[in-house]
C-alpha cells in the first residue's frame, strides 16, 4: 500500500506552468520537477517565468545573503 496517492487529474482552478513543454497547464499534468506552480490564475502561470525573474533578482540584490561584505558576527537581523 502506497503511503502517498498520486494525484493524476489535476483540481480545477489550480493553474501551473510546465518548464518542459513551455505551457501553462490547468492541474498538474507534468511532473513536479517540470513546472512552477500552482498559480491562482491562467494568467498568473502564463507569467511564471517573468515571475521567478523578479525574485531572483530580488533575492540577488537583498543585502542579508550577501555575507563577503558583512564582518565576522555581524548579525544582519
């Protein structure tokens, strides 16, 4: 007996964007190491990539994962 079912339909409103095949997808149809998600809306998935370009830049440019610059115990919190 399986410990986890898979879930092989997707639940309607649950919207993803698939890395593999460049689409967004209604419920996950793809593996999860394929895709982003889930979003809230089609449009929202159909911005995925847009989407992690921002926050990566966000995360590369917040100063508390830049330890190089901070003196040894510096504490940034």
């Amino acid at each position: 007996m399986a410990l986890f079912k898979k879930r092989t339909v997707g639940k309607p409103g649950e919207w993803y964007y698939c890395l593999e095949h460049k689409k967004v997808e209604e419920g996950p149809e793809c593996p999860a190491k394929n895709r982003f998600g889930p979003y809230a809306s089609r449009e929202e998935a159909a911005h995925a990539m847009e989407i992690a370009r921002e926050r990566n830049l966000e995360w590369e440019n917040d100063p508390r994962w830049h330890d190089a610059n901070r003196p040894a115990g510096d504490d940034p919190a």
